[in-house]
C-alpha cells in the first residue's frame, strides 16, 4: 500500500497535477490511481479494456470508468483533459514475436500513432497537455544478451503470457514515439533498480525463475502457460 501511495505521488509530481486538472488513466486497472487523484482534487478518469474492471470500479468506487480499448478512437473523450497516464500498461499493447526487431518496430510506429491520437483528447485552452508513460523496456532480439537460447526462451515464455511485447530502446522507445508525434519530453527515468529492489525485499514476490525444475520446462510442450 506504501508503495503504491509513493508511485502515485510521483506520478502527479512529475506530470505536477493541480486541484481541478482532469485525469484519463489509460489501462486503469482496478481504479487506485483513479480514486487516488480525485482523493486530491483532481478530476479523474480512467478506462480499461476488462468488463469486470469496469463494472467493480463503476460500482465500487463512482461513475468515472469507461469501458474499452484505449488503442482506439474515443469521440467523447475530444477536448476533456489536462493529462492522460498510461502506468504499467504499454506492454499489453500492439503485441508479437519478442525474437522478431519487426515487432519492436511495430510497437514503435503504433504507440507514435495511439499518442498522436491522445493529442485530440487534450482541452483547447490547457496549460498542461500532459502525458506520462511508465512501461517495461527491453534490450531487443539483436541484443547480445538474447543470442542465447535459455534466455530466448524464457523471453518467448514471457510474452506468451501476457500476449504484449516490450518497447525497444533508443529511436523504439516510449519517449521516441513521444518526440515522433511531436511531444516535447520533459523527462525520463530509469526505474529499473524497483524491479530489483521489490526482489530482494520480498524473494518471492516475483518468484525464482532461475530455479524451474526440468519436469516443468518439459511441460512447455504441452500448455506453454504452465510455466
């Protein structure tokens, strides 16, 4: 809960939100942010592409989500906000073959595209016109850390259950598509170092991959979810 309270602080400290702002949490999840903002004063929203989500958070929390695939157009949403947050949800979207550069291009025209879009979903008359990405970047099939096979395939695993794919760095990262659709990038951070530190807190709040015992790699071959 700590944590989750010091993620939200720093997203409203960078996109520097204010009492009154309106807010679309893109991919909202289960509305904590959502809730959290209009705790502040802001006027938030949030939007996810689950049913259940949807229909819990409308019923639990207030009449401030939508239901629907933020990836497409949304009429109602033209000239509302100040700012559009997207936190740990871009690596669900625009998915393929993670050993395949193609994909990683892909994602990259196709996130310039989705933020061109979210252009028209800012008010006229903002000060703001912010956007905050917080999402999972990956060293790519041509990196030489994934001219392994162990590695190949736990990557292949990866993406296989989450049906997404991982941005790429450089000219196929978030902040280049950024820049691409004409956005100005005030910031980036490298939070890398939360990843490991959630491990070494708590061993198994990501489990042990490096300890899958052979019988369930074997498995693989029969429901490659298994894993």
């Amino acid at each position: 809960d700590e944590g989750e309270i010091n993620r939200f602080e720093t997203f409203i400290k960078m996109c520097d939100m204010k009492p009154g702002d309106v807010v679309l949490n893109c991919g909202c999840g289960f509305g904590g942010f959502v809730e959290y903002c209009r705790k502040k004063g802001m006027e938030a929203y949030g939007i996810t592409i689950a049913k259940a989500q949807s229909d819990e958070n409308s019923r639990e929390k207030g009449d401030w989500f939508y239901w629907g695939d933020y990836t497409k157009f949304k009429p109602e949403f033209v000239g509302k906000f100040d700012h559009i947050v997207l936190d740990g949800t871009l690596e669900h979207t625009f998915g393929g073959n993670p050993l395949s550069e193609s994909t990683q291009i892909n994602k990259a025209k196709k996130t310039k595209e989705l933020y061109t879009m979210f252009k028209k979903y800012y008010k006229d008359d903002s000060s703001q016109k912010k956007l905050l990405t917080d999402t999972v970047h990956f060293q790519g099939p041509t990196s030489e850390i994934m001219q392994n096979t162990r590695n190949k395939f736990v990557m292949y695993c990866k993406e296989r259950f989450f049906g997404g794919a991982f941005f790429g760095f450089d000219e196929l990262s978030s902040a280049a598509a950024m820049k691409n659709a004409g956005y100005v990038v005030l910031e980036e951070q490298d939070r890398t170092w939360d990843y490991y530190y959630s491990t070494y807190c708590d061993i198994n709040h990501w489990g042990q991959p490096y300890n899958i015992p052979s019988w369930l790699l074997m498995s693989f071959l029969i429901n490659q979810f298994i894993i």
